[in-house]
C-alpha cells in the first residue's frame, strides 16, 4: 500500500527541495509501532528539516514533522494494540528519524504517550511541541514557587505557537500575562488569549549596560533568547523564574551573574525532547484540564501536506502565527 508524504532530498550540489510524494510500508524506519497519522502541526524545528535542515537532518531522503497524533495500526510492543490513539513530540523524531509529515509512520513504542483524555488527535497536534514547551514552562515556573497575584508574567515571542499556548495558559489559571511582540498587528490576537499588556519587542530587545533595572516580572516564559533574554533577566522581580525555550533570536546570551546574585533570579532550561515519559504524561492531563479548547480553537490554521514547503519557509521568516494543525489526510 502506498501513501502520501512530505519528503526532502538533497541534490549533488548540497540544495534540498521537499514536495509530497508517494511512499510505500517497506520504506518506513524500524521499530515496532505502526502508526496511521491524522494530524501534525508546525514548529521551528520542522522549518529547518523542510529547508537546508539546520544540522537537525542526518540523512537524506527525509520525512520531516517532529510531532503527530494517530491511530496505531500495527504493533509488536505489549504497551500499545491496534485501534489504540497515540501522540508522539520530541525524541529526534522528525529530524533524523523519519516523521509525521506523512500519513503513516514506524517508531518505537518508548516515544509514544496515549492520547490525553478529553482531546482529540487534532487537539493534540494543535497543542503539539510548542504547547507541550508551553506547560512544561508553566510547571517549572509553579514547581519553583510562581503564584498568581504577584505580579505581571512576561511571554517573549507572545504570538507563536509556545508564546499564543503559553499566553492562554497562564491566563486561564489567574495569571496576569505581559506578551512580548515585534507584530503590532496581533495585538488583539493575544488579548483575545487572555493577554492584558502588550509589550513591543523594541521595548526590551537591546542590551543594557545596566544589569539591574526596575523588579517588574513575578515571571517569564521566554522564546526568544539572545539579547532579550539578556535584558529581561534584569528586570525579573526579587527570587523569581525565567523558563527558556527557545534561541528565536539567537543562542548567545550576553549577560551578567548579577541577577543571579543579587536577585536570587532562576534560569530554568526547560527540554522538551527527551523528556521522561511520566512528565510527559502529566503535562498532557495539565494541558487537558488549563488550556481552554475555545482559545486553542482559536489559535488554529488549518493546513495540507502541500502547505508544508511554503509554511516551512513562512515559520523561519517569523511569519506564522498560532499553531498549524496539518491534516496529513487532507
């Protein structure tokens, strides 16, 4: 049997070029779960596996999509049966396994979670790695003491896919959220997401010779890194959190210990590939039960696999907003 999927080469010359083609069973990876794909979704990540890969592909032709949510179709492992629904984000998968951009996929049983109750495959690839980033962040800021009533949250790179999560999130739980953005234009977009401050990306993007400024955030989920990151560390109220997951704007960081020192500032690195499965597990249900489906609905554009090469290009340029959900069926 044959099926569709996304898949990129790389020419003699070192160019890579990705289109749908047509694959049959016998070209899957090994492993020992079959799954029938539904839906996938687009992250950072997935832009750079499109395109010249970022040093995330290893091998050529590829199967890119880090993420996916379907029906198992086949499986040798005692953890999952036939007709049992499954998500996977993370493990490499994607980048040098082969991934959802497809409408079927072979991986090991290890990397699959069931699906969370109360969502369905859609809802989950509209979640995907960016929201699963997004509730990962929000538990370490909570795990390390984050209550609301103290003050302003602060969400860099507001209007993508882990900022519009994150943003609804902690909304959703009595946060007073601050999103960052260099888009005055979704500005309505964010406060619709439960945003009550829209700060400008100009406002807080250059350093400072300063290291200290005014103590203004009880918190910040940031996914920009770079300078930003930088800067706002000095204006983290006193023995609060940073949760950092993502470089948008460069993986330097250059900064002081002073905040650190003075401020008993944490920085908290949050992964999202290689996570445990029980945290794994607990994030799902978080997301379940904080994340209101009325404001993820809202965040979703719709997409086919044939939209894969041209969003691939749009994600990278900083031009997607909210989550892609990729129905690899339609």
């Amino acid at each position: 049997m044959s099926f569709s999927a996304v898949v990129v080469r790389k020419n003699e010359e070192g160019k890579t070029s990705a289109g749908v083609e047509q694959l049959s069973d016998d070209q899957l990876p090994d492993g020992d779960v079959t799954i029938a794909v539904e839906y996938s979704t687009l992250n950072y990540k997935d832009g750079l596996c499109l395109g010249p890969g970022g040093g995330l592909v290893r091998n050529y032709p590829h199967v890119p999509g880090i993420d996916f949510a379907g029906t198992v179709e086949a499986s040798q492992s005692d953890k999952y049966k036939p007709g049992d629904k499954v998500v996977l984000t993370g493990w490499h998968v994607g980048e040098s396994w082969w991934g959802g951009y497809a409408q079927k996929a072979r991986v090991k049983s290890e990397w699959l979670v069931p699906l969370p109750d109360g969502l369905s495959t859609k809802d989950a690839m509209a979640v995907g790695t960016a929201g699963f980033t997004a509730m990962l962040a929000t538990m370490a800021l909570e795990d390390h003491g984050l209550k609301p009533g103290e003050g302003p949250v602060l969400v860099t790179g507001a209007a993508g896919g882990v900022g519009s999560v994150a943003t609804a999130i902690l909304s959703n739980l009595g946060y007073e959220v601050a999103g960052v953005t260099g888009r005055p234009e979704t500005a309505d977009y964010l406060k619709s997401l439960g945003a009550t401050q829209i700060v400008a990306r100009d406002e807080i993007n250059e350093t400072t010779k300063r290291p200290l400024e005014s103590e203004t955030w009880a918190g910040c989920i940031d996914a920009v890194g770079g300078a930003m990151l930088a800067r706002l560390l000095g204006q983290m109220k006193y023995g609060t959190s940073v949760a950092a997951v993502g470089l948008a704007g460069g993986a330097a960081l250059p900064a002081t210990v002073i905040p650190f020192l003075l401020r008993g500032v944490n920085l908290l690195g949050i992964d999202s590939v290689r996570r445990p499965y029980d945290d794994r597990v607990r994030a799902g249900q978080r997301v379940a039960t904080d994340l209101p489906m009325d404001k993820l609905n809202q965040m979703i554009v719709p997409a086919t696999l044939d939209d894969l090469p041209q969003l691939g290009k749009d994600i990278l340029a900083g031009n997607v907003r909210g989550r892609v959900v990729v129905d690899v069926n339609g």
